[in-house]
C-alpha cells in the first residue's frame, strides 16, 4: 500500500457525532468542552507508536497556536504548497520541516528520511491520503455532540474504501473508539 514496506501511515482523530473534526472556522472548542476526564482515551500510547507527525497546513497552524508546542521531541512534516519557508518559527526550526508536491511525493520523501510510523492529522490530508490508498489504519474517536456544521474528517474519495473493523472502545466519558484497517482500496486489496 504505501512506497516503501516498512513504512506506515495512520490515523487517530476525534470527531462529533455528525463526523466533523472542528468548526467551520477551524475552531475546537466543542472538543475541548466535551470532556471533563483525565483519560488520555490511548493518546499517548500512540503517540509513542509514532515517529514522524505529518500535518496539513490548517492543522499546523492551528496547533502553532498551542501553548506550549505538543510535539515537542517528534518530528513534525507540515504538508503544504503554499505556505511560505519562513512559515516555521526559530524556535522550531529543529523539529518542523515543510513538504511540497503531492501525497505519494511527500510518502516517498518520509521514507527516505526513514520513518517508519507516520501520524497523519488533518481533514483533507487524510482525505488525500485516502484517496491515495496510503492509510494503514484509522482510530476515530467519536465524541457525544452534536455541532451541526464544520469540517468533515471525511469527503468524496472518488471510489469506495473498504475497512476492516478491529476493535471498539467505550470510555466513561461517553468516547467511542473505533480502529479500522484499510483492506482495498481503488477495488484493490490495500
């Protein structure tokens, strides 16, 4: 599925119920206001299962917001074709590093820097990715609300995706977590 094959690309993302990953604007606040528990919902698990972050160009700056930077000691890919170089910050020039061309030119680059576990976060890089058939497995986090309208986590792929389910979490916070793998892709085995 993906260029090289040791290389793998997933997702852990949360979503409202009605499947949208922020507001419109970007925003997170229903996410942010929807849970009072210190359960990490397998966060950090995953996080130390990755080594490289790839990211969109919204979700880049919306988590550029963030204070203090949540990435810190990973190496963070920023996909974009128009952000301008100096869009990295000094203070993150060690660890942010910005990727032009397409999906399948930004899985080539990730291999041959040797990543081996890619997080890849952002509606419509995921999207791309899964258009691509590069995802290896999805972890969607559904959070009890309703916003209405926003960015979906999901658009029109142009062909089916078949997904194989593997597991399903409930927490007390009233998540659901769902981990797929992709089994075709393109009517192709993944």
């Amino acid at each position: 599925m993906t260029t090289a094959p040791n290389l793998r690309f997933s997702v852990f993302i949360a979503t409202s119920l009605d499947g949208f990953i922020a507001r419109a604007d970007g925003d997170l606040d229903w996410l942010l206001s929807a849970t009072t528990s210190t359960d990490d919902h397998g966060y950090a698990a995953y996080m130390q299962s990755v080594d490289t972050l790839l990211l969109g160009r919204n979700t880049y700056e919306k988590v550029l917001t963030f204070d203090p930077w949540p990435y810190a000691g990973k190496r963070v890919m920023v996909m974009s074709n128009t952000l301008p170089a100096d869009a990295v910050p000094p203070a993150l020039a060690d660890e942010v590093r910005l990727l032009r061309g397409t999906v399948r030119e930004a899985a080539a680059t990730l291999a041959a820097a040797g990543a081996a576990s890619v997080y890849v976060d952002g509606g419509k890089l995921i999207q791309s990715f899964l258009a691509d058939g590069l995802i290896d497995t999805l972890t969607i986090t559904r959070i009890p609300v309703l916003i209405g309208q926003g960015i979906p986590l999901f658009g029109d792929a142009g062909h089916d995706i078949q997904l194989a389910h593997l597991r399903t979490t409930t927490y007390a916070s009233g998540f659901v977590q769902s981990t797929y793998r992709v089994v075709a892709t393109h009517g192709q085995p993944a």
